[in-house]
C-alpha cells in the first residue's frame, strides 16, 4: 500500500496548488547554496580568485528557492524575490561603481540575497523547527553581512564565518532532503489541507 506523504503544516503551505515539482525545485535550490556555500568556504581561505563563483552559484539557489518556496502568502514570497532581484541589481550597479563605492554596494546586494535565504531558512525553522535554521536567521547571515559593510571584517572572521554558514546550511538542507517529497497539497476555501497523487 502506497503511503501519502504528508503536507507542512497549514501555514507553510501556499494558497495554489504544491505539487512534487515545485518541492524538487525548491530543494534543488537549496543544494545549489549548499554547494555555493562550500565552494566559497574552500577557496576563500585559499585566496582563489574563484571564490566568487561560490557566491554565484549560492545566490543562484536563492534565486531558485524563492521562487518555488512553499510559504503561505504570496505576498512573502514576493517580498523574498523582491529582495533577490534587487540585491542582484545593486551588485550589477556595484561592478560598475567607483572604486570608493564598488565594494559597500556589491555587499550591500549580496546581503539583500541573504536577507531573502535568511527568509526562506526562518520558515524551515518555523514550520519544521530546524535549529539550524534559526541560527542561520538569526545570527549567521545578518552577523556575515553586518560585519563586511562596516569594513570590520578580518581574513579570519569571514574563513570561520563561511565555514559555519556552509555547515549550518548543509544540516538544514540534508534534514530538508530526507523529509519525504509532497505530491500535491492545496487549501480549501475552508483553509484545510487535502492531499492528492
């Protein structure tokens, strides 16, 4: 006998329609920061001239977990996407900034897409009471990011920092993968979950 998987809890669920797609596509999001995440915390302290691509390749998974990100209320998401496009555009004006002001706009963009992963990991700690979750929420991005725009940075504190955000997401993600795949949840007018194959 086949059995259900089952859904979130009503207030992680969306409004429309979830199905397996949008599940797969929300966690393979979430590897590709996991991976990103790995890739800077390797090559930063190596001093590569690559450790970019692990940003990338991590904003990327941001990108690609806030669009399918099961959250209740559309209007969350958008604010998530939101802070996406817009950190993505504040790096673009950064690149091509002067040199006095490329840096603090180029992490100022790339804390907007922390701010949106901090979202998204503060609903894994809501919804599924993930630790790891919270402490990314709570400390690991805002701290990261807080720090380097106040130029208070070392080469130490961020090969730590990057360190302890590639683990507490590789926890939070592989608790997230072993959860069993939704195939379709949807709201009723009377907002109760139904299950579906």
């Amino acid at each position: 006998m086949m059995t259900i998987p089952a859904c979130e809890k009503p207030s992680a669920m969306p409004r429309h329609n979830y199905g397996r797609r949008h599940d797969i596509s929300y966690r393979v999001g979430l590897v590709l920061q996991v991976l990103g995440a790995g890739l800077l915390a390797v090559l930063f302290p190596l001093e590569s001239p690559f450790y970019s691509a692990g940003i990338m390749l991590f904003e990327t998974g941001v990108l690609l977990s806030g669009i399918y990100v099961p959250i209740e209320r559309s209007w969350v998401r958008k604010i998530v996407l939101g802070s996406v496009v817009l950190g993505f555009v504040l790096q673009i004006i950064g690149f091509n900034a002067t040199a006095q002001h490329a840096g603090t706009i180029i992490i100022a963009g790339i804390g907007f897409v922390c701010a949106a992963a901090a979202g998204m990991m503060s609903k894994e700690a809501y919804g599924l009471g993930y630790r790891e979750g919270g402490l990314l929420m709570m400390f690991a991005f805002p701290v990261l990011v807080l720090i380097n725009l106040m130029n208070k940075e070392s080469f130490q504190f961020n090969t730590i920092g990057f360190a302890i955000l590639f683990l507490l997401l590789l926890f939070t993600t592989g608790k997230k993968l072993r959860q069993p795949l939704i195939f379709s949840c949807s709201t009723t007018i009377y907002g109760t979950l139904e299950k579906k194959l």
